[in-house]
C-alpha cells in the first residue's frame, strides 16, 4: 500500500511491514527470526516493548527500567537485536 508512495523510504516501508514480527519467530506476517528482521525494525519493536510497560506503569524508577528490560524476550535479544539489547541493558546500569 506504500510502496506507491515515493517520498517514503524503502527502509521506514520494510519497518512498518516488519513491526509485528517476533525474534523467536512467532510473529506475522513472515514469521521471520531475529537475524531476519532488519536493525531499524528491530529498534522500532525494542521501543514499542518498552514503551508499552513503562506506560503501564504508575512509577518510573531506574528499577522499573531494569525489570522492564529483564522482561525482553531471549529471542528478541539475539541476532540483529543484540546491539541495540545490550545498548539498552547498559544504559540502565549505569
């Protein structure tokens, strides 16, 4: 639907067709793995994981940060996700 449009980019196009997808790939409308979804979707659904349960919560201590992020999928840490993991996990250590 798109694709059409040529003032949006072939990467913000193959994010918004990879945002449901899951690391462990369970999610639609590929199924694709961890080393399948690309690097700026996978910033996209690290945000939208994250953003979901910090607005499901009432605080917003450095703690909640950090039980958020233990809550990360294992699949959804790995493969193209693990840079942007780890960038995540050792900023709320600090």
């Amino acid at each position: 639907m798109l694709g059409g449009l040529s003032f949006i980019d072939n990467d913000i196009i193959t994010m918004i067709e990879q945002h449901h997808e899951s690391g462990d790939g369970s999610g639609f409308p590929r199924a694709l793995t961890n080393t399948q979804i690309t690097k700026l979707s996978c910033i996209f659904i690290t945000s939208e994981f994250v953003t979901k349960r910090l607005l499901s919560r009432k605080t917003k201590d450095i703690k909640l940060f950090r039980d958020i992020i233990e809550t990360i999928p294992q699949t959804n840490r790995e493969g193209n996700f693990k840079e942007i993991f780890n960038s995540l996990d050792s900023f709320f250590k600090k």
